[in-house]
C-alpha cells in the first residue's frame, strides 16, 4: 500500500522562476493496486515518483509504504521497499557490470550484503530461469557486460531485475517510452504478467493513453501538482482514449486563456 | 657496440633493485587504481598519503617500534586520509580532484608536523625485510621476496573481496551511482571505504618504502602520481582491463614493467631530470591514444571551420 499525505515541494522558493512541482498532492494506492499516472509535461509526475523514491526530498507532508513512514529515509534505505524502473535504460542497469551481476545487485537489494561470495551456482540457475521468462536470450548471457546489449534487452533487464523479490512497491517511470514498437510491446506485456503474477502494488507514469486505457487498475490524472482526475472500478473498465485526452484539452484550454 | 652493451650491462646489474623498488610502488599503482578504475573516483590523495605513510612509519620506527607497527600505523592514517578525501568531495560536492589536491597539500603539513623536520634517517632499524632467512640483509632478493610476498596477499585479497557481495556493490557504485543507490546500496559507505582503502595502501607503500631505502622524506612523494599513473596504463594495456581479475593485475604488471623501463632509459643516458617531461608524455600519449584511434574526430571540426 502506497499513501502520500498531501505533499508539496517548491523548487526555487522564494526566486522569480519559483516552481510549484507538488501542490498539496494526495494519494492512496491500495496493496495489489496497478495505478496508471497520466499527465502533461510539468504536472508532477517525475517529482512525485522522485518524492516516492525518496530522490525528492519533500517541503512537507508524508509518504507511507505499507503503513510505514518512509519521508524522511534516503534513496538507499527505502530500496529495501520499493523498485522502480527508469525510462532511460542506462540508468537503471551498471552498464561496465554483467548480467549476472546486475542480477545479483538488485537480488540483495532488500537484504544485507555479506562477505560471502556474490555469484554462485544456485543463484546463477535462478537468474537464469527468471531471465528466460522474457524470451531474450539473455538467459544465456549471463557473463555479457550490459552495455553490449541493445536498448531493449536492458529494458527488459531492468524489469526483472525490478520485480525480482517482489518489492512492496513498483515504480515504472515511463519504462518503454524510449523504446521501438515493437520492444515495448514485448516488454509491457512482460510487465503486466509480472505485476498480475505477484500482484505487485505499481504505479506506473505513461503518456501512452492506449496503456492507460488497456492496462491497470486505477487511472490517476494529475495536473499542476495535484491529483485532476481519479478512474478507477467499472468506469476504469469504460473509460476511452478520447475521455482522457479530452482532460487534457480542458487543461490545454485554460493553458491558452492564461497565456 | 661498446655503448649497447654498457647500457645492457648496466640494466641488468640492476634490474633486481628496480624489482624491488617497483613491488614496493605498485602499492601506490593500486592505491590509484582502485578509486580511478572502481569507483570511477579519480583521486590525488596518494601523492600525499605515499609520504603520509613514510613519515609515520619512519617516526615510529626512530622511536624504537617494530616495522610491522609501522606499516600497520600507515595503513591506518592513509585509510583516514583517503576517507576526509571522499567525505570532502561527497558532503561539499568539491570535484574528486580538487578534493585530492586540497587534501594533498594539506597533508605537506602534516607530514612535516609528524616528522618535526623534513627528513628523518632510519638506517639500521629493523625493517620487516630482516626477516627473510636466506638472504643476506639488504640485499635485494629479500625485499623482492617481501614486497611479492605482500603484492600477492594484497592481490588475493582484494580479488576475493571484489567477487563478495559487498565487493559487487562497490563496483556497482562506480559503475552507476544512481543505480547502486536504488538497488540499496549505501553510496557514501562504499565510496568513503573504498577511496579510504586504496589511500591505505598508497601509505603502506611509503611505510614499505622508509623501510626500503632508510628514510623518510617529506617531498618522497613528489611525482608519484604520475609515475604510478604511467605504470597503471601500461599494466592496463599489457594485460587489459576487461575483468576484474586483469584490472587488479594491472597495477602489478604496470609497475614493474614501468620502473624497468625508467631503469632503461637512465641507464641508456636519460639524464634524470628529464624523466617527468618524458613520464608525462608517455601518460599524455597513452590517454589521447583513444581519441587518435578514432581517425573521425577531428574532420568535422574542420569542416565546420571551413564553411
């Protein structure tokens, strides 16, 4: 369960450029929950994902992950709850690392690193087995450094490192937006049956409105900062590509008068 | 032929005393490589820590300790020498080399401080070279035999280490900082440690070294940075980088193939002070090599120019 207390984070308080990122955002995500965060550009979707991950340290309010109060720990210690999944797929993997090594580094990530030896047998026949499911090959590139492999193939990497140990929460950053087609095809698809697999609570930022009609539990909209639009339950179920979009168009609309 | 083969004759004759001297340096290589190569941290602080640790080890050895107090005493004040150096360029967000180099010069004082004078003579002490029964005290098979002896603990060591799996997230913080810090990984820990580890064996070179050559001296560790550079990037290119394995070889392999060559050139009538212009040339050439490989680089520059 994902709970953030009406959040607001200001960047360059008190300067002419002053920007509001997080108006007093409110929202509650409930453990299993897939929520779909939509928005245009500047509403506040990386700086709450940012808030969440703790990279964005709040002005105030709180966030809780499974009841407990995370908004004052570092990136490092909320790891232990939450994975997320970047859209640029350099920064989620150790390019100069191997497979079998990044595998290894997300698999402790909940856990306390010892002094024993890193990759073993057993650990290798697991990431092999959980890296077969994406249909790659990768499974077989274990010792490959994750820089030779393409755009895509790290993606996916990513993904499974991500899901790997079902972390209390997913956050998924716009994860196949730099992708083609067609490996974002294979890697939504590998991402909806993991969430619905381990039923992970995930939020996931797209501007990809087929996604948001297609998939998931509950559409979250914001705007300026603050939550426009909740769909959820059998209006989920109903809700089109043009609903949506026409939320943007209101939004666009007051844009242009303003300007 | 008279000249080629003074030269040789010479080379030789002491090829086993550059043997020695380099096992010793290729602490320092090490204590370079380890923040530039692992944690993609590069640092300076061993151009003050290399005498950081000869001063301690030479007072304590002046004041009667044995030599392995000594270089445990280096290894423990290079470790905090390198930590300030990576505490600075984390908590202030200073550049890794403008922290290296604050901390270095801050260090030419301390290391006075701890000497009281510039230098301090230590021959006769006992040394941990002694210790090697076969051998007849200072001469070299005893240091080679001790400093291969330590290179090969320390490489053992840190090869085991860097498979651990705290050895794994290490590197994952030098590999990408945002991503160890997402997997969990405590960044500031590893590289506060990791930087503070390889400053202790750049000291515990220059502990090694005091005991070597029967003093300390403030300015010993003039230029080392950049000898230890040199040597790093033959080893690099001899045995490659590609593993973990080979990345840790390199200092070792640079550092002796690097002094032999130094010995060469001096014996072949370099005059020695000329050795730092040719030193850095050869880093100079070694590091541009990459973008001389890459024959397109310049051309659309000049093209650009040309319109």
């Amino acid at each position: 369960m994902l709970e953030i207390r009406s959040a607001r984070k200001v960047f360059y308080k008190g300067q002419a450029d002053e920007k509001i990122a997080l108006d007093g955002l409110s929202l509650l995500l409930a453990t299993g929950e897939f929520g779909i965060v939509i928005g245009s550009n500047g509403a506040g979707k990386s700086s709450m994902l940012n808030a969440i991950s703790g990279a964005l340290i709040l002005d105030s309010g709180q966030i809780l992950i499974n009841g407990a109060d995370v908004t004052g720990m570092p990136v490092h210690k909320r790891a232990a709850r939450l994975a997320r999944v970047f859209q640029d797929p350099m920064r989620g993997t150790a390019a100069s690392m191997t497979v079998a090594e990044n595998m290894l580094l997300a698999d402790l990530r909940s856990s306390k690193r010892t002094l024993r030896q890193g990759l073993n047998a057993t650990r290798l026949a697991s990431y092999r087995e959980r890296l077969s499911i994406l249909g790659l090959g990768l499974e077989n590139r274990l010792d490959t450094r994750v820089d030779l492999l393409s755009g895509g193939q790290r993606q996916s990497l990513s993904l499974i490192m991500a899901v790997g140990g079902s972390p209390d929460l997913l956050l998924l950053d716009e994860h196949t937006a730099a992708l083609d087609p067609r490996t974002a095809e294979i890697v939504m698809q590998a991402t909806v049956r993991a969430v619905s697999a381990l039923k992970l609570t995930t939020l996931m930022v797209t501007h990809n409105m087929q996604h948001a009609v297609d998939y998931g539990s509950r559409v979250i909209m914001l705007d300026a900062g603050r939550v426009l639009l909740e769909v959820s339950g059998e209006e989920k179920a109903r809700v089109t590509v043009i609903d949506l979009i026409g939320h943007f168009s209101v939004k666009t609309d007051r844009m242009l008068l303003a300007s | 032929m008279g000249f080629v083969q003074d030269v040789l004759a010479s080379f030789v004759a002491i090829m086993p005393v550059t043997l020695a001297q380099s096992l010793i340096l290729a602490f320092v290589v090490l204590g370079i490589m380890i923040p530039f190569r692992m944690l993609n941290f590069p640092d300076l602080t061993s151009e003050g820590a290399f005498p950081l640790g000869g001063c301690v080890c030479g007072v304590l050895l002046a004041a009667g300790a044995s030599p392995l107090m000594g270089i445990a005493a280096a290894l423990v004040v290079g470790f905090a020498a390198g930590c300030c150096t990576a505490f600075i360029h984390l908590r202030f967000r200073i550049h890794t080399l403008l922290a290296g180099i604050l901390m270095m010069t801050m260090l030419y004082s301390i290391n006075l401080r701890i000497m009281g004078k510039s230098n301090l003579s230590v021959f006769g002490s006992p040394t941990v070279f002694d210790w090697v029964p076969f051998a007849r005290p200072g001469f070299p098979a005893s240091k080679i035999v001790v400093a291969g002896l330590l290179a090969l603990i320390a490489f053992m060591l840190l090869y085991m280490f860097f498979r651990t799996e705290k050895g794994t997230a290490v590197r994952a913080v030098g590999a990408n900082p945002d991503m160890a810090e997402a997997q969990g990984i405590n960044v500031w820990a590893a590289t506060i440690g990791g930087v503070g580890l390889a400053s202790a064996f750049s000291a515990s070179s220059g502990a090694l070294m005091v005991q070597s050559q029967g003093f300390a001296d403030v300015n010993m560790g003039l230029g080392i940075l950049i000898n230890g550079l040199a040597a790093l990037m033959i080893g690099e290119a001899v045995v490659g980088k590609q593993t973990v394995w080979r990345q840790l070889l390199a200092p070792f392999a640079g550092a002796i193939i690097y002094y032999q060559l130094v010995s060469f050139c001096l014996a072949a009538g370099m005059p020695p002070p000329d050795l730092k212009l040719a030193t850095g040339l050869f880093v100079l050439a070694m590091l541009a090599l990459p973008s001389l490989k890459r024959s397109r680089g310049p051309a659309p520059a000049r093209e650009a120019i040309r319109e």
